[in-house]
C-alpha cells in the first residue's frame, strides 16, 4: 500500500532541505501529538544509520515502529526504512530544484504486510485510502505552506 503527495515550496532546494533536517522539530511534533519518540543512535551529524523508536495509538491500539535512514543525498533525497510489528515499509522524501527559488517536495509511504494480522490491518487501510490518502495530502499541504512561511520570515 502506497501513500504519495507532491507539493512546491518556494524557497531555494538547500534551505528546504537544511528544514528537512530539523529532526529534533519532527520529535517534538510527533510528542504534541501524543507519541513517544526515542532517538537510538549516537550520531551528530544527519545521516545514514540515524534510528529512532516510535510507539502512538492508532486505530485504537498501541502501535510501535521502528525508524531508520537508509539514504540521505544531500539536497535531494532522505529515504527512511520503517519496520513494525508484522509490516515494513520505507518512507521517501524528494526534493527537486524547479527553479531558484522553488523546489517540489515529494513525499511516498510504502506499507508491505509481511504476517496474516498484519495483511487484515493494511487490508483495513486500504478500505479507508481514499480518505487517508486525503488526509496524508492535506497534512503534506500544511507542511509545506508552514515551511514555506518559517522560510520567508527568516530570509
């Protein structure tokens, strides 16, 4: 199962990466949100091998994820791995010079169910993918204008 959105930021391809790296801001947001995140690896520097531990409620269970970084090309690609119980996926961010000053943003969430319980779960997502997929869009959307504002005022 497979999530993508693609949206346009107007600011240059390196502030828009340089934001993409503010991982500490991803934590905080995800904990506002009522998750616990957990950063597990020792590095100082964004890069490949970067890990963290995620538990949240969904659907009303508690789900636990593991996250790590698989790939990371500076400006133009982070490309995270996730496993859970039962299901892995990989989570990919893209960044493509259009011009100077504005980049396209996309963004892919790939699910593959690898157990019985976990193939009912994404078979569950599935029936909801137009509504999910909607809300994956419009928060993508969100991102971005936020993004792109955070970028404006501090130019």
């Amino acid at each position: 199962m497979k999530f993508s959105a693609r949206e346009d930021v107007a600011a240059p391809i390196e502030a828009v990466f340089e934001a993409l790296n503010d991982f500490e801001s991803f934590e905080r947001q995800a904990m506002r949100r009522g998750a616990q995140v957990r950063r597990i690896d020792p590095l100082t520097q964004p890069g490949v091998g970067m890990q963290w531990e995620v538990s949240f409620r969904m659907r009303g269970r508690m789900r636990e994820l593991d996250l790590k970084m698989a790939r990371y090309d500076a400006p133009n690609e982070m490309v995270f791995d996730v496993t859970s119980a039962g299901v892995t996926g990989s989570f990919s961010i893209e960044l493509m010079a259009l011009s100077r000053n504005r980049t396209r943003m996309a963004l892919a969430l790939e699910l593959t169910p690898l157990t019985l319980s976990a193939r009912l779960f994404v078979q569950s997502l599935k029936l909801a993918k137009t509504s999910l997929n909607k809300r994956f869009k419009l928060r993508v959307a969100d991102y971005a204008k936020g993004l792109e504002d955070r970028l404006q005022r501090s130019a």
